[in-house]
C-alpha cells in the first residue's frame, strides 16, 4: 500500500498517495484549479502561477501544481485572495500578450483567452508592454509568433523531455525572457524536427502549423485542376476532436464522404501506401538479413524504419554517422504521392502536371518531408499541399458539413484499399506489427505465432518496447533464418529514440529491427492531431486504430488486392528498379549547428 | 560647515554596539582542531544555541538547514558558499574573502562534519573573479592542511555565471549545474535535494565566518550579542549619503535613529535597507525601526538618502534593477517588475491617473504572495515602503 496524505481542499477531505501535489489532490476531490504551464505530459514547473491557492495559516499562495500536498494542509481554493491574485497574474500576462485574438489562428482555442474570459479579465488592466516581435515563418511546418507567448515553457519541456531536441530553449532574463533557438536562428536554421509537439503543448497561439488551408480550396476550385487526398492512418482516430465529437472513434466511412463534399477528384488512402511500406520495409529488411546471415556481408543492421519525418531529421542531426541504418523506404506519404502522378495519372489518362496531392496528416513534420528536394521522383513535386487533422477539420467547418451526420463511403480505386496492417501505422508499434504478420508469413508460409495476429509485445505507451521471436519452419529460401531469434525494439518520442541509436552508433545494438515514431504514442498524437493531447487521450485514439485493425477482414498488408494489382501492373517486385526509383530515397548528413 | 571625517569615524568605531569579531585574528589551526574534536551533533547544537540566522538576508535559522541535511539519508552531500554577492548596496563578503578566507574555509568544514560532507564549493560572484588567484592560494592550503589530518573534505570554487537571481539559494545550485539561473519549487528544500539532487546547505559568506566563531568560541560570545530574536552583529556595507561609507561590523538591534546619527546627519532623509530588496524607512520612523529580524532585516546593505535625494528616482533606479534582473520565469515577477516601473512612469507622464497607484500597490502585494522565489517576492519591499511614506513624490 502506497503511504497516503490526508488533507482537506475547500472543507472536502481528501486522501492521496504521498508525493502528489495540491492540483491533484483537487483534481481528485473534483475541484478545478485553472493551469497553463501545468502539462501532464511534462515536468512540474510551477512558473505561470496562475494556480495559486490558500492555505490557511500561511500568508504567501501556493502554486499548487508545485506543492505537495501534505498531512492535515487545509486548502482554499477559491477565496477572494486567490481570485484577486489570479486575475492580476492573468491581467500581467495579457498586458505582454499580443492580444489581437480575431486575428489569432488559435482564435478560441486558446487556455489564455478562455481563462481571460472565465474570470472577466480585460487586456487593458495594466499598460501594454507587448514588444514588437519579428514572426518566425522560416519553417514549412511551424510559425513561432513570440507576440503571443506566455513564457510557460511547456514546449522548452516538451522539446527537452519529450522529444530530447532542445530546439527551443529560454534566453534573456527579466523582461528580455524570452524562448528561442540556438544564437535566436530561425527555426529552419536549427535542429527543430517538425515534430510539432511543441504546436500541440502550446496553450497559446505562440507555436502553430503553418496552414496551407487557403491553397488546398483554391486548388479545389480550380477546374484545371485534377486533386487527388490521401488521409493517414491516425487522421481517422482524430478527426473526430477537430470537429466537437469525443475523442476513442475512428471515423474512416465519414472522413471519405467529407472529402469528397469537399471537392476532392480523388480520395486515397494512405494506409494502401502503409501496406506497400510493408512490402518493400519487410523485403529490404530480409534481403540485409540474408546478405548478413548467409552472404556473410558488412551490412547495416538492425533496420530503422523511416516512416517518421520527425525522425528522419533527428537522426540526420543527432547521428549523421548511420544513416545507412535506415530503412531507404519513403514514409507512406512518400510513396502514395509519386504513385498517384505515375501509376494513377497513366491509368486515367490525366498529365501529372494538372494533377494536384494533398495529403492530411496527424503531423507537422510531413509538411517539412513534401519539401524536401529528393521528393520529386514523379518528375513533379509528389505531394503539392501537406495538411493536418486539424486543419482538416477547419476545412469541414468551412464547408458547413454537419460530420456527425455523414453517410460512409469508400475509397477511390486504385490507391484506396487498406488493410489492418495499415491501418495500425498510426499507433507506436503498428509499423513493427504489421511488418511482422507479413514476414513472418513470407519466411515461414504461416501467420504470426500471436494469437488474433495481435503482436502484444510492441502495442501500448511504454517508452521503448522490445519482442524476440524465435523463427522455425522457414520455406527452403529462407532457410538462413532457421532458429533465428529475431529480436526487434519499438520507440516513441525521441527522448526514447536517442538510447537505441546510440547503441546502434556504438556497434551495440541486439536488434535487426528497430521501429522509431517521433511522437510519443506515434501518429495518434501526432503534431498535427487535435488538442488538448495527453495519454487519456492518446489510449482513446489507439484503441480505436486497434478497433478499425479487429472489424477489418483483410489485416495484413500483402493480402491487399491493390498492393497485389500494383506489383503485377507496374512496380513488378519489392525492391524492383521502379519501386527504387519512386519508393525509395536517400537521406541528408545534417549539423546540430 | 567643515565635516571632520575622521572625529565621525572616531565616533562609529567607539560606539558601544561596535564590534570586531569577523575581522579580528583568530588561530585557524586551533578552530580547525577543535571541529576534529567536535562531535556533528554538538556543532548543531552550539549553532542552535548561539541563535545564528542566515546572514544574506533572509534569516533562516542556520542549525535547521544544518539539522535537515544532517537526517538526509545520502552517502554525498555538500556545503555550498553563497559569494554570490549581489544586493545593490552590499559589498562586505568581497571584504570578507579578501581578507579572512580561511575563517570561511574553517565554517565551511564545521558544516561539513555537522552534515557529513565531503566536499564544498564557494559559488563567487563573477564580478569577483580577480580575488580568484589569492582565494584559491588559501584553499590549497587549507584542502593539503585537512587532507594532512585525514579529515576529507575538500573545497573548489565556482566562479558565478552574472545574474542577480543566482543569489537566491535554488538558483545558485541550478547554475552550480552549469544550468540557467532559476529559481527551483520548494520543497524539497536545499537540505533535502539540492546541488545534484544531494542534501546541501548553503550558506552565505558572514553565517560561515560566525559559525567558525561559534565554534571557536562557544555560542556565548555570540549571543551575549544582539536582542532576543536577533542575536549577535552583523557586518554592514554603508553607503550612499554619508561621509564614511564603508564596512562595519556592528551589534544587532541599533535603532535607525542610532545608525542615522553615526553615519547621517541632519539631512538624512531616508535609509534603504537590505538593498534593493529590502525596506525604505523614512526618517519620521527612525526612531521606532530597531535593525534586525524584529525590525527591519538586512543582508548588510545600509544605503543612506539625504534630502537631494528623488524617491522617485530612487524607486526607478530599483525597478529597473528588477526589471532586468529578474530571471524572467514566473509571470509576477516578469511582468510585474515591468508593470511596476512602467506605472509610475505613466503616471508622472499624466498618462495614468494618480489613482492607478493604489492598483500598483495591489499589484506589488500580490507579487508578494505568487511570486515564485524570494525574488519576486521581495520586490514590493522597496516599492511599498518608497511609495507609503514618499507618496508626493511619486506621485505628484
């Protein structure tokens, strides 16, 4: 039994475990104290002040997201001492905050606003001291907009903790505070990934994604246009938040008839490309396995995937040196684009040129990836717009599509069938499932020794996760894997990362497979998903990635007809001389300065 | 009028409450000795009986730091030299270290066998740096002299990375870690989880040197000293608007009125004391302020306004002190120093209305009560205190 405090907030006894701070003593008596540079996702800070309560007998407030709770304490939480303490602390921050809110892209979606207008604060209860702040719009993926900054440092922390990037930091002191870049660079300039966990811990509009909403309708409207959508695996378990509905449902059938209300020519999905990823990802892996194994060659191994493009760039600055570590697939995103201004474009008879990619994604750092330079193996930029869940669902707002109500629809042919395997990409560990059930199958002709395919090992929210699996009974070609315990690792939110890659830098890494999402609890809870974000909310949405894998008929990514129908089309094989030339890609040394 | 500065000083150095204790010879081998001897808990209990607070300012009763790092369970532990001296007005640890290093050493070690220490770090303000050579001499000496007597504890300095803030104690040990200088949450205190997440007690320069005194002496030499809740002397830095500004070590609880005699004179119109942090007390109140933890406390700064002097400008000077030099991380000091010093500029502009005062005083108040280190919190020290009793001139 966990030694437990006794105390008593507003005259309601209280008992919770010891080491719990006042916030969660109140949160367990059901009294709300309001936060902002409180995360539960992050370390105590205890900076903003805004939670401050009484405790009787003591003059000064406590923050009480810092303070332990402890035996006998009898809290106040809604005096008219702390009342009045966090209007004027509210009131401080308005008077350094950029208050033009119509104008704000977090225009009420805002902490700051909405605790401004829950205890009647005006932006004019002190002197304006806001400074003139140059707007960072360096990044394809992130604006930092100092103007509208708090100083809560939860993305500094979600930066340092979660992500172990530390793009963002403080500097100055006093009223020069403030947060910034390595030598105050713009964030293109500076080892940012993209992640745009920073955009999702923000309770401001100080850190957003930078929104391509205007260009996707303009494109839409343009009748020489042909569009084409691809919607990610995590969008679907998203989508539902950015547009008012409960977070834990997966909204596949909705999403399609939304897109295609929207104007959309053609709506893909990106799980087909998950599947293809399979097949190439799994293939390469076996072939490095055989050159090791039985060829006996110095081959790189494990294997890193390389779905993440938060990932990408973090390897590409923190370990330049192993780069050849991972896996050469593009992220499914990668691949949908090229195939759709390739293998589409013919079949239907349309120039690529006319032919316009948008792609919504649970993710930032994907804008960032459409731009960069090897992603033009159509001829024509593969992906021309990269939008988020979020965006997406301003779009259906616009729109005035009452989502709810929708009617389901499927896919467009002929990148449009998915699978479960696919669909799990949007969890952490779904790319290593789903790899998996398809080579397990290839080298020994069986399923995956995991009862309902369900590879437990690598599902759920802890850091990293590791699985062995012991190969026996393997076809006469892939006989070398015979006996072999094939051991693989699966890490989310790059603090987790950085351990294996430095393992593998070091020449000891026990895995042949390693699969790496730069969010903490992967795509789910992307940088582009919908807010507020924390683990709650991340085992909704993966339950309901788990659920759309369970209902489907087809759960593994080689039994997908249109994967099939491609090779036999035009790719010819995994790893075949068209699959290199669209599918495939290299990847850049980058300097963490 | 001709001043005759050296009848004044005369006068200083023969007032009954002047004394020398910090900056009289001692016999360091002796006090080092007598600390082998000592058993950890006895040095506790002679620091406890002395009465000793913490000289930088606050006044923590120094054994209960001593006391909670003692009972910490940890195989390591430190002792940390706060020469961080930066209060505007304070400049008596330069003297200090400069001259009579060895008696910090000697407290630094009777802490170190109080807590089971073994290792120590003087965090000296960087303006400092140029006492380095002589200081780092003397600890040499002294590291080789215990190291000779098998006692392990060992001293480094740690030379200060420029903000004000690092003073204040959870700061000094963010910076110690080569982080920004920041203020911690407290608890866990110092004592419990401080440099490197180790029990730590930190004290400043003057507590060491009085501890190491205590130690020599016993607790009656220094609570002989002093009044009931503010035992022994206190080394002073006296500036401003006097004619013998200097450093003097003097017995705790003289009245303003005492003190504006020695080192005032008819002009005076105001002391700050406890520098920029600490208390204005205005010559009306002279009388009835007693020096010390009952009256005003200081960390030593003693400035002295004579009548030329602008409050207003006085109160600027200090906002904009605080202005810069608070770390920036919690929203009432940040923003409210700013407030502050831009209100009282909008209302001599005629841009506010005198009422708006009453809001700064509120807001000063509350900065008080949120703020998250002493920082913050001590910055309505000066602006309440120039502004109830100086009120026409700031506002006007």
């Amino acid at each position: 039994m966990p030694e437990m405090v006794n105390l008593k907030i507003n005259d309601i006894s209280v008992s919770v475990e010891a080491g719990s701070t006042i916030l969660d003593a109140a949160k367990k008596a059901n009294i709300k104290i309001p936060t902002l540079c409180h995360h539960e996702d992050l370390c105590i800070a205890g900076n903003c002040r805004v939670c401050v309560v009484e405790q009787k007998g003591v003059n000064a407030l406590k923050a009480s997201c810092a303070t332990p709770a402890e035996e006998n304490m009898e809290i106040f939480t809604n005096t008219n001492k702390v009342r009045e303490a966090r209007k004027t602390i509210i009131g401080l921050l308005l008077s350094e905050h950029n208050n033009d809110c119509l104008h704000c892209y977090k225009n009420g979606n805002c902490e700051l606003q909405s605790m401004a207008k829950d205890y009647l604060v005006d932006s004019d209860k002190y002197i304006s001291i806001l400074k003139n702040y140059e707007i960072d719009r360096s990044s394809p993926s992130i604006i930092k907009d100092d103007s509208k900054c708090i100083r809560c440092q939860r993305c500094v922390r979600t930066c340092a903790e979660l992500q172990d990037v530390n793009a963002l930091a403080v500097s100055g002191k006093g009223s020069e505070m403030k947060i910034s870049t390595f030598m105050e660079k713009p964030m293109d300039y500076v080892v940012c990934t993209n992640c745009g966990q920073c955009v999702t811990h923000c309770p401001t509009g100080a850190l957003v994604e930078k929104n391509y909403i205007d260009e996707v309708w303009d494109v839409l409207n343009d009748p020489s246009k042909h569009v084409v959508v691809q919607t990610a695996p995590a969008v679907r378990v998203g989508l539902g938040e950015a547009v008012g509905l409960d977070a834990g449902k997966s909204y596949t059938g909705k999403m399609v008839t939304a897109l295609k209300m929207l104007g959309f020519d053609a709506v893909f999905d990106t799980n087909f490309s998950a599947d293809l990823t399979i097949l190439e990802e799994g293939t390469e892996l076996l072939t490095r396995l055989k050159d090791k194994i039985e060829n006996k060659k110095d081959v790189a191994l494990p294997q890193f995937t390389s779905c993440s493009p938060g990932w990408i760039k973090y390897i590409e600055h923190e370990f330049p040196d192993i780069l050849d570590y991972l896996s050469t697939c593009k992220s499914p995103q990668q691949m949908l684009g090229p195939l759709a201004k390739t293998y589409y474009a013919k079949s239907m008879g349309i120039d690529p040129k006319d032919m316009v990619v948008v792609s919504i994604m649970p993710c930032t750092a994907k804008k960032f990836e459409a731009n960069r330079p090897e992603m033009y193996s159509s001829g024509y930029k593969d992906v021309d717009y990269v939008i988020t869940t979020r965006e997406f669902g301003r779009m259906i707002q616009q729109a005035g599509i009452d989502f709810e109500t929708l009617k389901d629809s499927e896919c467009d042919s002929i990148l449009g069938k998915h699978t479960g395997a696919g669909v799990i990409f949007g969890a952490t560990g779904g790319v290593m499932e789903a790899a998996l059930r398809t080579a397990y199958e290839i080298i020994t002709g069986r399923e995956v020794p995991f009862s309902n395919l369900e590879v437990t090992p690598v599902r759920g929210l802890e850091g990293v996760k590791e699985a062995t699996i012991k190969i026996e009974g393997c076809k006469a070609e892939w006989k070398f894997l015979e006996n072999v315990e094939l051991k693989v690792a699966v890490a989310h939110g790059l603090s987790n990362a950085r351990p294996l890659a430095a393992q593998v830098q070091n020449g000891e890494s026990p895995y042949h497979f390693i699969e790496i999402m730069a969010c903490p609890g992967g795509c789910i809870a992307g940088g582009g998903q919908p807010m507020p974000v924390n683990n709650n909310i991340r085992k909704k949405r993966t339950e309901a990635i788990y659920n759309e894998d369970e209902s489907l008929q087809l759960r593994k990514s080689h039994e997908n007809p249109e994967v099939k129908r491609i090779y036999e089309d035009f790719l010819e094989k995994p790893l075949g001389h068209k699959s290199h030339e669209l599918l495939h890609t290299t990847y850049t040394k980058r300097k963490k300065y | 009028m001709v001043i005759d500065i050296k009848e004044k000083e005369r006068k200083v150095n023969s007032h009954k409450k002047r004394v020398n204790l910090i900056f009289k010879e001692h016999d360091i081998d002796k006090l080092i000795e007598k600390v082998l001897k000592t058993e950890p808990e006895k040095i506790i209990d002679e620091i406890k009986d002395s009465g000793l607070r913490g000289r930088g300012g606050a006044g923590f009763p120094t054994w209960i730091k001593l006391k909670g790092a003692r009972e910490a369970k940890s195989d390591i532990k430190y002792v940390v030299c706060n020469a961080d001296e930066g209060e505007p007005g304070t400049f008596k640890d330069r003297e200090i270290i400069e001259k009579k290093a060895e008696k910090i050493l000697a407290g630094m070690m009777a802490v170190a066998k109080a807590i089971g220490a073994k290792e120590g770090i003087i965090y000296l303000r960087a303006e400092y740096n140029y006492l380095i050579d002589g200081l780092q001499k003397k600890i040499d000496v002294f590291n080789k002299k215990l190291e000779d007597m098998k006692f392990d504890f060992t001293v480094f300095i740690k030379s200060g990375s420029g903000a004000y803030v690092c003073g204040e104690e959870t700061s000094l040990l963010e910076s110690l870690e080569g982080k920004r200088g920041e203020a911690r949450n407290k608890p866990p205190y110092p004592a419990q989880e401080g440099y490197l997440g180790k029990p730590t007690v930190i004290n400043n320069v003057e507590t060491l040197v009085y501890a190491a005194l205590i130690m020599l002496d016993g607790a009656e030499c220094f609570k002989k000293l002093g009044t009931m809740s503010s035992k022994g002397a206190k080394v002073f830095s006296v500036s401003g608007d006097t004619d013998i500004p200097g450093i003097y070590e003097i017995e705790m609880g003289m009245t303003l009125k005492e003190f504006a005699e020695l080192f005032g004179d008819s002009n005076t119109k105001a002391v700050q004391v406890g520098g920029a942090s600490g208390f204005c007390v205005p010559r009306s109140k002279f009388e009835e302020t007693v020096i010390g933890f009952e009256g005003v406390p200081t960390g030593g700064s003693m400035m002295l306004f004579s009548d030329k002097r602008s409050m207003y400008n006085i109160l600027h000077n200090y906002l904009e002190f605080f202005v810069e030099e608070s770390c920036g991380q919690c929203t009432p000091c940040r923003v409210g120093c700013q407030q502050l010093l831009k209100g009282i500029e909008s209302i001599k502009a005629k841009e506010k209305s005198k009422k708006y005062i009453d809001e700064l005083l509120e807001l000063a108040k509350n900065m008080k009560i949120t703020a998250k280190c002493g920082l913050g919190q001590s910055v309505c020290n000066p602006f309440i205190s120039i502004v109830e009793n100086f009120r026409e001139e700031i506002v006007y």
